[in-house]
C-alpha cells in the first residue's frame, strides 16, 4: 500500500488516496470496498455525504494553494 496522501482540489473535493479508513463521528467504518481513492464534499452540497457526488460544481469556489500554518500554539 501507498502511503496516504490527501489532495485539495480547486473548487471542489478533497481527493484521498492510499492506505486509509473513514470513520464516522462513533468510530464506525465505512464501506469502501476495496476503493484506494475517494474523494470527500467540501461544499456540503452532496446528496452522499461525506463522499462527493460532483454537485459543487458551478456552486463552489476556492482556489488551492499551499501555504504554512502558524506555529502551533503551546
């Protein structure tokens, strides 16, 4: 397996790809069956959260471009 690597796509998902699980807010785990990427909604708007479904398309901006954090905070 690959290393887990997650990707903030321009005005859309976030791609994650690798070796990974998806809990819920109990700890469950989703389903994947056997998929190595899935993309996750940022936009809200999916009807099959948290996966995307592709419905921010034309409803939703934002450019993606890395940048460094702050120093954390102690």
């Amino acid at each position: 397996m690959s290393k887990t690597r997650l990707t903030v796509n321009n005005n859309g998902s976030l791609r994650v790809e690798g070796d990974f699980e998806i809990v819920d807010a109990q700890g469950n785990v989703y389903g994947l069956n056997g998929r190595e990427l899935v993309s996750i909604c940022r936009c809200g708007l999916s009807k099959n959260k948290p996966f995307c479904d592709g419905s921010h398309k034309g409803h939703f901006e934002h450019n993606a471009v890395a940048f460094d954090l702050p120093p954390k905070k102690v």
